[in-house]
C-alpha cells in the first residue's frame, strides 16, 4: 500500500540536493563563516546557492549579474548593504532577499 509519508523524506532530500550550497558572510569573521564581504561571496557565489548573511554593515554593493541566489539575514541578524543591483536574470530565473 502506497503511503505519502514514506514519499514526503524523499522529497524533502531531493529538494535540499537541487538547491546549491550556503556561503556564510560574517562582517567579524566568526566561526563558520566562509567570506567578510558581499562582494567576493556573490562573486564565488553559483546559480541556486544561499548567502547567509550575519549581523554587521557591508559597505561593498552587491550586484546579482545572470545569478539565481537567496540572500537571507541570519535569525535575529541586523544587516545593513550599501546597495543591490539585480542585472540579467533568465528566464525562469529567481532572485530573493530578505
């Protein structure tokens, strides 16, 4: 017998697979941080990955050029970017921040 739990950890594993990975940009360098700037994450940055950024002022502009990303705060975090520029997306392409 077919049961739609069994299916729901598949999906949620497929889900997390397609989605690229998460840089972590950290304006102190903390622990488990891979950048200090927007600038060289959004650089290194591919097509589905996630920039989790912590609290801290970023004065470098980001500018999200053919690049499908997510850039979220950090739970609680309190950020503040200079600016951000979104250019050339595709098609089908997504861009959020939050």
């Amino acid at each position: 017998m077919f049961s739609p739990r069994l299916l729901a950890p598949l999906i949620v594993a497929s889900l997390v697979q397609a989605q690229g990975q998460v840089l972590v940009v950290d304006a102190s360098g903390g622990p488990g941080s891979n950048f200090t700037s927007l600038g060289p994450a959004v650089a290194s940055a591919q097509s589905g990955d996630v920039l989790l950024v912590r609290s801290g002022g970023y004065l470098d502009s980001i500018v999200l050029d053919g690049k499908s990303l997510t850039v979220i705060a950090d739970a609680g975090a309190s950020v503040q970017i200079a600016a951000a520029d979104v250019e050339d997306i595709a098609a089908g392409g997504v861009v959020l921040i939050r």
